[in-house]
C-alpha cells in the first residue's frame, strides 16, 4: 500500500510539473522589455470595454470604431493575444447568463474576425455575473457590468 501511495505522489508530482506553459502576460510596473509603442498599443487594447443593453448581445455602433482601433492593433502587431470576456449584470440564472456572456464575447470576436484579425490571435470565455465590474444593484449598475473586457494573454 504504500509503494501504491509513493508511486501515485510520484506521479501527481510530474504532472504538476508538465503543466500549462506560461504565458505572457502584462503586469504594471513589470519590466518585460516591450517597446513603448508595444506597451501603448497593449494598453489601448486592453482599456477600452463594449458595454451591452439588457438581455442583448449585439454591437451598438458607438464601439464599432473603437474595436477597429483594437483590430489595427492586432493586425499591427500579430503576436498579441487577446482574450474576451462577457460579462453580465446580477439579474437571471447562472446558466442563462453564462449562454448570454458567452453570446457577447462571440459578437466582439466575429467582429474583430471581419475586420481582418486572426482568430488565432483570440480567445473567448464567459464570465456571466460572476465577475462584476461594480458591486450594488440599480440600472446604472448594472449598465457597467453587461460588458466584454479585452485581456492581453500574450505579446
């Protein structure tokens, strides 16, 4: 039994070992040797957030030009990865608002796509209410969580 118990520790070790490979991320004030152009363009990517209506998912055209400026950047500079994030407000199931956060992050990734970034250069995932940008309740608060976010995962 506990040669059965050394080999399994044996075994967890070194897949703890093999995990994930580590990403670059931007961290502030971390000195990751970017150039200031480099660092301008992670920071404008990563700034600016689509907020959504309630219960919608679609594009309101005042982000239209805002998202072209992401995508120029990413065509600008192919190595960054980006990672979108729908978010939603407190109201509704977990499950419903999981579908709608996933729904928002798709609609800014087909977007960014038809403007010409690769989708090799993004990724998705739904946060639903899980991750609010602002804490309370009422509509102004809930205006500022029905978003997607933009994370920079890799330059």
């Amino acid at each position: 039994m506990k040669r059965y118990a050394l080999v399994l520790a044996l075994v967890m070790a070194l897949a703890a070992g093999f995990g994930c490979a580590k990403k670059n991320t931007v961290e502030p004030g971390y000195d990751d040797g970017l150039t200031p152009e480099m660092r301008a363009a992670i920071q404008q990517i990563t700034d600016a957030r689509v907020y959504f209506t309630f219960d919608k998912f679609d594009i309101q055209p005042e982000y239209k030009d805002m998202l072209k400026a992401k995508a120029d950047l990413m065509k600008q500079y192919p190595s960054i990865r980006v990672r979108i994030e729908g978010n939603c407000d407190e109201r509704g199931t977990q499950e419903y608002n999981l579908a709608l956060g996933e729904r928002r992050a798709r609609a800014a990734y087909e977007y960014l796509v038809t403007l010409g970034v690769s989708p090799s250069q993004l990724e998705m995932i739904s946060y639903g209410k899980e991750n609010p940008a602002v804490q309370g309740t009422g509509d102004a608060v809930w205006a500022k969580n029905r978003r997607d976010d933009f994370r920079v995962i890799a330059h």
